[in-house]
C-alpha cells in the first residue's frame, strides 16, 4: 500500500519555484534576475503610458490651439467680408450722386449740391455700370423745386415789381449757401404760398 499513496520519485515534483521548498544556487539567482527584469518592464511600461498620455495631451491641445486659430481667420474673413460690403455700398451711393449730380447740371440746375439734397433717390438703382431712375427723380424734383433750374414762377396778380420790402430775396448765392433745413423750409413756405418768386 505505500506504493499507492507514496508517488514514485520520477513522478515527485521536483521544481524548486511550485514545490514552495527554499531556493539555493543558480535557480534562487535566475528567478531575482527575472523579478528583477519584470519591475524594470514594468516601470519602462509605466513611464510608456505616461509619455504617450502626456504626447495625447499636447496633441489635444495643439489641435484645440488650431482650431481657435481656423476660428479667428473666420472671424478675420467675416470682417473683411463687412468692410467690403460697407466700402461697396459708399461706392454705389458716391455713383448715384455723382450721375445725379452730372444729370441736374445737364438739366440746368442752379446749385447741384442743393438739388442732390433734396432730391429723392429711393428710385435710383445701380444696375452694372448703368445708373437707373435719375430722369424720374430729376423730373419730380424741377416739378417741386423748380427755382433749383432757374425758372420763376408769375406772382398771381401782380405785374412784377421789387420785393416787398423786409423781404429776403433769393440768388444763386443765397440758395448755395442754404442748409438742407432752409432748403425745406423754403420749399414749405412756397407751397403755403407764404413767398412769392
């Protein structure tokens, strides 16, 4: 019966490490070198991770930086897009009030300046290198300040004559200097009939 429950001694377990029995010699020695070889893996795998954390990071940030990079040339792009459209829309205006005021000197107007500021140019519209509308605005405008090209109307009644004294009389002079105010109050009382040209 001891053959059953003693193994034979090529079936014993003789490896020093699994059989828990103390270490001596070489295989002590091969197993310190490999633990030892395991903490330096370890430790060199630890600092990997760090490194490529940190390498994760900075590229996140980099992107982070160029993105509000894109950002502020969009930004940049949008200003100069508003500063064009603004620069555009003077330079339509400057053309219609140069093409107004080269149609009113044609036209025979007295003060062009003048004209310009009382005329209404709602209607006038740009169209390629074509200004559009300036008849129809000169034509409203003579129809309702008709001094502005020269003409004077007949006093009702009245055969002509010096202006009442007191009363201030309009030249060339006078209406160039007038403000847009005095233009407008002019052309009021005109049409109230309370001055007479």
């Amino acid at each position: 019966m001891s053959d059953e429950t003693n193994p034979a001694p090529a079936e014993q377990n003789t490896d020093p490490v699994t059989d828990g029995a103390a270490q001596s010699g070489p295989a002590k020695e091969s197993d310190n070198a490999y633990q030892a070889e395991m903490r330096v893996l370890r430790k060199q795998l630890k600092e990997a991770q760090q490194r490529i954390s940190a390498a994760d990071l900075a590229a996140a940030e980099r992107a982070k930086a160029e993105m509000s990079e894109v950002e502020r040339y969009k930004s940049e792009a949008e200003q100069y897009k508003k500063q064009f459209e603004e620069t555009q829309s003077r330079f339509v205006e400057t053309q219609k009030h140069n093409a107004f005021k080269l149609a009113a000197h044609q036209a025979g107007a007295v003060d062009v300046n003048a004209a310009l500021k009382l005329a209404d140019l709602s209607t006038v519209d740009l169209d390629g290198d074509q200004v559009i509308g300036i008849e129809a605005a000169l034509k409203s405008l003579k129809k309702a300040s008709p001094y502005l090209f020269g003409a004077t109307p007949a006093a009702a009644g009245s055969g002509g004559g010096n202006p009442p004294s007191g009363a201030p009389s309009l030249t060339s002079e006078r209406l160039k200097g007038m403000s847009r105010a005095e233009m407008a109050e002019l052309e009021q009382k005109l049409a109230r009939g309370e001055i007479k040209l």
